[in-house]
C-alpha cells in the first residue's frame, strides 16, 4: 500500500480517551506532521469511568482525572484547543469549521466525538435534582446533590445506573427503575444480573421490573418524586436518568458521512471518505467478536481503536480491527467484567465457586463471551482465549 505523509496534518475532533490516544500514539509512532486535538470541554482531557465510582464518591479527585497534564502537550507538539466546539466538516477543502468562525485544515481527518446521555422527553425531566451523568461537570452537580439526600430515584437498571446505586445506597433510600425484567438485559447474562441484583438487595436497593416512568413530579421546580404508568409516584428529592447514550454525530449530516448508530466505517475504521476515520464510542464498525457491525462504549475499544488508526496512518496494510472487546463495572464489592460480545438469546453455563462467578456464553456451539463476577484471573484468561474471536465450545471443554 501507498505510504502516507507523515508531514500531513492531522486534525482530531474530540478530546476524550480515544481522540487523546490518536494523538498521543501518532506522535509517539513517528507523526512528524502537525497534530490538532479540538475538544468542548473545558480543561485538561480527563477520563470518564470514574465519574460514577471514584469521584462519586469523594475517594478521587480532580486531578485523580486527568488523561494528560496540559504542558505536555506543548512538548510533544500537539496543539490542544479546549472549550471549542466543531461546527462543520468541510470536505471539498479539507477544512472543519469551528464555531469562533476559524477553521483548520487536515490532511487527516479522525472523529472521535463520543456519546451523549439518551434523554427522557417527560414531563418534569428538566427540574431541580434530575441528573444525567456525563461530564466532570455532571458528576460534580450529582455528588452535591446526593449529599444528604433521603430518597434517590435512578431511571435505568444499566452499568451507570447500578454504579451510582452502589454509592447512593451507603447514605439514602435509593430505587432503581427497569423497563425490561432484567438489569442490565442487553448486556450480561440471566444469572450474572441476579447475582447483581441480590447484592444490591442487600445494601437496601429496592429494584423494580417491568416499570415505565411517565412524569417527573416536581415542587417549585424541584424533583419530589417520579411517577409510574400504573399512577404509582415514588418519593425523591434526586432523580438520576441513567437510559443509554447515543452517539454524537450531528457532523456527519452536512459532511454527507453515513451515520446511523454512529458514523459507519469499514474494518479499517474509515468512513467513506477514506480520510476521515471514526473511533470510540461514535463509531459503527465490523466487529468479528460480535459477528455484525457494532458500537462499542469502552475504555478498550477506544484506545485500541485509536492506537490502529494511529498506526494504519503511518503504515498502511490490509489489516483490520479486530481487538477482542472487554467492560467492566465496580458495584459496590462486586467487580463484573466482561470479554467479547453475547446476544441476549446466547446460552449461559454457570459456575460458581464462593464469591466469584462464572457464565460461558455459547452461540451455535462456539464461546462468544464470557461474564465474571469478583474472578479478574478468569477474565484474563477469557480474554486471551477470545483474542482471535469466538472459539469452539468443544475445543475448550467437553
């Protein structure tokens, strides 16, 4: 393959874990070029899992936070633009467009424009004491208002929602709402999500099936309550809507990129502009693990996804993504990780052995993924059995 300019330069539009590690990766792999790394947010580029565990809970800070201290980005020659936003993707010219009116050109172009929290159009969803969580800035409002709170009401049995039910339940009465039967119904299996629930039962959480929140009531404009569609109101002066995120790709629009669930990219993570490529959380892309194009919202699948693009810039080959996909959530004392990608209707075979927990997804007779509980040595393994993609069952066990 044709050889890339490394002297070219290269713009990246999001400051967060993935567009951080492009940049970090290219300069470390031989970039010569210039690099722009264009962010909305405020500050430092920070890391976001610890918004709904550490820093909840007071035991990090905010400069626990930070990706990578502001100075060195002078050092390595990496142009970092904070609180900017990105309006527009000009193609023809090679430009985006900012919103102060200023534009810069790429060569290269590298999306990594993240999620949004998925909001509720109810009434009473913009009161005093209703909160997402997202950015510092979110965590930071959150945790102020979990001080002293008596009764907390948390919209979304999933991995955000359960994390900040873990620390809400040490101080208040705290309910989680889930639409479906199950927590956590598109994610881990039928015994990985009771064994959840039965922890969080024991710390007090009152979990609730089946549920679907119509209003959220309110007094003087402040949160009193969430009410059900069976007219059940449940008291609460903090509401957490925790529903899912979508991804951000209001560019693609104007540009003329294909985006649906995220912007769509092929296995090289390139939209159909080959010189604009897409990564992280925005990114819709072939996925071997899951069998079918995915979006994927991890740590791991954004820096591995940066770290090829990085590389696939500077040395261009045939070759595709295809790290195996791993989560993980801390709730409470119980430490879930997952390796690879299951289907709900995949079979589940369960082992145990004390605290820890093991289920073995199976689909047409290969191990698709495999979810544990409080057992970091069997997920390593898991990983590195998974590392190639899905494995015969009958290979690894009778």
């Amino acid at each position: 393959m044709s050889a890339v300019d490394v002297t070219g330069t290269v713009v990246i539009v999001g400051a967060g874990q993935a567009g951080l590690t492009a940049a970090v990766s290219l300069r470390e792999s031989g970039w010569t070029g210039a690099i722009h790394l264009v962010g909305d947010e405020p500050g430092a580029p920070y890391q976001r899992p610890p918004l709904s565990k550490g820093f909840l809970a007071g035991t990090e800070t905010e400069d626990d936070l930070v990706l990578r201290a502001l100075q060195l980005f002078e050092r390595d020659g990496i142009g970092y633009r904070s609180s900017t936003r990105v309006d527009a993707i000009a193609r023809d010219d090679r430009t985006v467009r900012l919103a102060d009116g200023t534009s810069l050109g790429y060569d290269q172009l590298i999306l990594a424009t993240g999620s949004a929290p998925r909001a509720i159009s109810i009434p009473g969803a913009k009161s005093e004491r209703v909160h997402i969580l997202r950015s510092y800035a979110d965590a930071l409002a959150l945790r102020g208002s979990l001080a002293g709170a008596r009764e907390v009401v948390i919209v979304g049995g999933g991995f955000l929602g359960l994390e900040v039910a873990a620390f809400a339940a040490k101080n208040s009465q705290v309910t989680v709402l889930e639409r479906s039967g199950q927590l956590l119904s598109r994610a881990v299996s039928a015994p990985i999500a009771a064994s959840l629930a039965h922890s969080h039962a024991k710390q007090g959480v009152d979990i609730r099936y089946n549920t679907t929140v119509v209003a959220i009531v309110a007094s003087d404009g402040r949160a009193t309550g969430v009410e059900l569609s069976d007219g059940a109101v449940i008291a609460a002066d903090v509401v957490v809507v925790a529903v899912g995120a979508t991804p951000n790709t209001a560019l693609a629009e104007e540009a003329g990129l294909a985006a649906g669930n995220g912007f769509v990219v092929d296995g090289r993570l390139r939209t159909q502009d080959p010189r604009i490529r897409a990564i992280g959380d925005c990114a819709f892309h072939p996925n071997r693990h899951a069998g079918r194009a995915a979006r994927l919202e991890s740590v791991q699948n954004a820096v591995d996804q940066a770290r090829f693009v990085a590389k696939d810039l500077i040395e261009p080959s045939d070759s595709l993504y295809g790290a195996v996909p791993w989560f993980w959530s801390r709730q409470g004392d119980q430490n879930l990780q997952i390796a690879g990608i299951a289907e709900p209707g995949d079979s589940a075979i369960l082992e145990t052995s004390g605290a820890a927990v093991t289920v073995t997804r199976v689909r047409d007779g290969k191990i698709v993924a495999i979810e544990t509980l409080n057992s970091p040595g069997a997920h390593i393994r898991a990983r590195r059995l998974l590392s190639s993609g899905p494995v015969l069952a009958s290979a690894v066990r009778p």
